[in-house]
C-alpha cells in the first residue's frame, strides 16, 4: 500500500512555543491530507482538511490561529501547534488518500505524540 | 448530524474464540465503509466495503456491508492476542473526501 511518513513520532516542548509537525506521502501525489487528533482512548476526530496550493477547511471548533496548516506541495502537509499548552498535548496523525476519486482507501502517518510541558 | 456507531465498545474474549464487531452509520450520501485496526499507533487499513452482501476477506478477518440496513460487522475467527487493539470504523460521504469515525471497539484477547 502508499507510504505516508509523519515526523516527528514525538516531541515534548515547552508551554507557549510552536511545534511543527510534517506529513509526507512518500509514494504517490496527495492533493488532500487530513489532520487528526485523538485523545487517550477516544477515537479520531477531524481538525481539518489540507488542500495543496490552498488555506486548509477546519472544522467546527478548531482553532485555525493555533493549529496551521500548509500543503505546500503535493506530497507534504505541516501542522504547527501555536504558542501550545498543556491541554494541546495528545496524539497527532495525519492521513492521505491516494486517488481522488473516493474509491481509495486513506493511508496513515505514524502519529505524532505531543507532550507539552 | 452524521454519525457512526460502533459496538461493543469494548470486548474481552480468550484466544480461539470468534468475535463480531459491529459498526452501524446515518449518513448523507453515503459511499464507503472502511474498518481500520490501531495497536500502539496509526491505524492501519483492513477494508474497504462499497456494495451490500459482498463479503472481504484477508486471513481470519472478514467483512461484509448491508447498505440497507446500514450497518456492517467485522469478524475474526479463531483470535490471537495479536489481534489484540482497537477496531475502528469510517465511513466517507459523496462529495467529500474525510472520513467520519465511530469510537471503535477495544479487543481484548486473552491467552
């Protein structure tokens, strides 16, 4: 299957810096990535959705300030956590599908464990 | 409001036993249900189901949609305690390209 590479696995900063995390589809073009949080022993939820080449859709209730999002190319995505908090710490993943077409099944990062101090 | 729901939530079975997950949805427009296993990490992808009474198959795991009545299950036979974590369900939409998760199924296989 595609290859998506999410970097890093984790990273502990202090409270009020920025982190940056970077998503790659390693094989194939992603015009579309999405962002993921997912706190202990709860399921995915959507933050928002990277369009290469345009300002990412969020959903309701997502920050866009504090979490930026750039899908400067067709194969990487980067969310940055602003000026992050301890509440901002949790597990991030991003996910790709290789086909647009929707008949494609999304292909996941290895997740990125944020731990703010 | 779209939402998917899966059941149980969380299953605790010894090794040999078959289980059955199960992963019901409300949605506009529905297109594909997809079911995922996350362990320590990422999910991985097990299946992706488009059309009612088509059963997937990979191993002991197997799938089967019923667009009718919206729902699909999730089977394993003969479990390991590898099969160990939690099952996850999405469903896409027309029109869109996310995916809507359930709040999955944690399965516990005991040796």
């Amino acid at each position: 299957g595609a290859v998506v590479s999410q970097h890093p696995s984790r990273v502990i900063c202090k409270s009020g810096t920025s982190v940056k995390i970077e998503c790659r589809s390693l094989d194939f073009q992603a015009t579309t990535m999405f962002w993921y949080r997912q706190f202990p022993k709860q399921s995915l939820m959507l933050m928002a959705t990277s369009n290469e080449g345009s300002k990412a859709t969020y959903e309701q209730g997502v920050e866009k300030d504090k979490f930026l999002i750039n899908h400067a190319s067709l194969t990487l995505s980067t969310l940055t956590v602003t000026s992050a908090h301890p509440e901002d710490s949790s597990f991030y993943i991003c996910s790709a599908r290789e086909a647009m077409t929707g008949y494609a099944e999304a292909f996941f990062g290895q997740g990125t464990r944020l731990t703010v101090v | 409001e779209d939402k998917v729901v899966q059941s149980p939530l969380s299953l605790v079975v010894h090794e040999g036993d078959t289980v059955t997950l199960n992963c019901s949805y409300e949605v506009t427009n529905f297109r594909s249900l997809l079911w995922y296993k996350q362990e320590k990490k990422a999910p991985t992808f097990l299946f992706m189901l488009t059309s009612s009474g088509i059963e997937k198959k990979s191993g002991r795991l197997s799938s089967i949609l019923d667009k009718k009545e919206l729902f699909s299950i999730l089977n394993i036979t003969a479990t390991q305690t590898g099969d160990s974590a939690v099952y996850l369900c999405a469903v896409t939409q027309g029109g869109s390209e996310k995916l809507v998760f359930g709040k999955g199924t944690k399965l516990t296989v005991n040796p």
